[in-house]
C-alpha cells in the first residue's frame, strides 16, 4: 500500500533537487508529481509531472463502493420482503446497477472539485511554492524524507493512502 507525502518547495530548482533527492532514495519517477499555482504550472512544470487537479478517480471508487454496497442491500431487501421472486442473480444484477451508479453519479461531482491537495494547500499554492507530490511505502518514504528535506524542501502535514497504486 502507497501512502502519499507532500512537501513545499520555495521554487522549481528546489523541487527539482528534492525530485532528484526522493529518486536517490529509491521513490520511482512516476511517483513524483508537482503542484503549483496555474500560471506556474503552465510556463514550467512539464504535463506530465502535473498532479491532476480534480477528485475524479478517488470520488468515481468511492461512488462505485457506495452504490456497490446500497444495491447489495436493496437487493437483498428485495429478496425478503417483496413478493416478485428476486433470486441472488438477481441480487447481484441489482448490486451491479447501485456501483455503476454510485460511479456515474460520484465521477461527475468529483470532477468538479479540486483535488484533496490543492484544497488542503491551497494557500501555500498561491504562495507561488511548488509542492511536491509523492506516493511511495512507507518505509521508503521514511528513509527518503530527511534527503528531501535538505534539498530545502518542507515536508507538509498530510499523509493518506493512495487510491490506486502506480
């Protein structure tokens, strides 16, 4: 399981120097991303070292669990207390149809929200610091945390599991 870290940097170069510290420290280059302020983002930071900047993916699994659960439950609910002779295929059928709506419906929300980063930092961001986005094992992350941190970059309180692994 991956857990993410950030930590804020004053400028590119800096970021940069923590990105080549974490890759020192055995974090993989796909697992390094950077946030910053728009204008940022689009004179320096490459497309694909960009942190997405919605909630898209996490809100969609959420959704997909939720409604997976809901439709489960309805159906089972079905099964006992209506007369229309519901069978678990049935119940599974109806299962399905709560997670691919709890999907739908989660995926459109959440891609009209900013990511979690950029809602906990957002301040920090419009600072015009970079923050650097990294999701790695913990053990890895505890080992490369003080390189990082004396390339002069700050590590920033957050720490949550990564919803899917690269």
């Amino acid at each position: 399981m991956k857990t993410r870290h950030v930590f804020s940097t004053p400028d590119l170069e800096t970021a940069q120097a923590a990105m080549a510290a974490a890759r020192q420290a055995g974090i993989d280059d796909e697992c390094l991303l950077l946030v910053a302020r728009s204008d940022i983002e689009l004179d320096s930071i490459p497309d694909g070292r960009k942190e997405a900047d919605s909630d898209f993916i996490p809100a969609a699994l959420r959704g997909a669990g939720y409604g997976g659960a809901t439709g489960l439950l309805v159906g089972l609910v079905a099964v006992v207390l209506t007369p229309i002779g519901l069978t678990v295929a049935g119940v599974g059928a109806v299962a399905a149809a709560g997670a691919l709506v709890g999907c739908w419906a989660s995926a459109l929300v959440g891609s009209s929200l900013p990511d979690p980063v950029r809602r906990k930092f957002h301040d920090e961001i419009e600072a015009g610091r970079i923050l650097l986005v990294i999701d790695a094992t913990k053990e890895v992350l505890d080992d490369a945390e003080a390189a990082i941190a004396r390339t002069g970059a700050t590590p920033l309180p957050y720490e949550a599991t990564t919803a899917l692994i690269r």
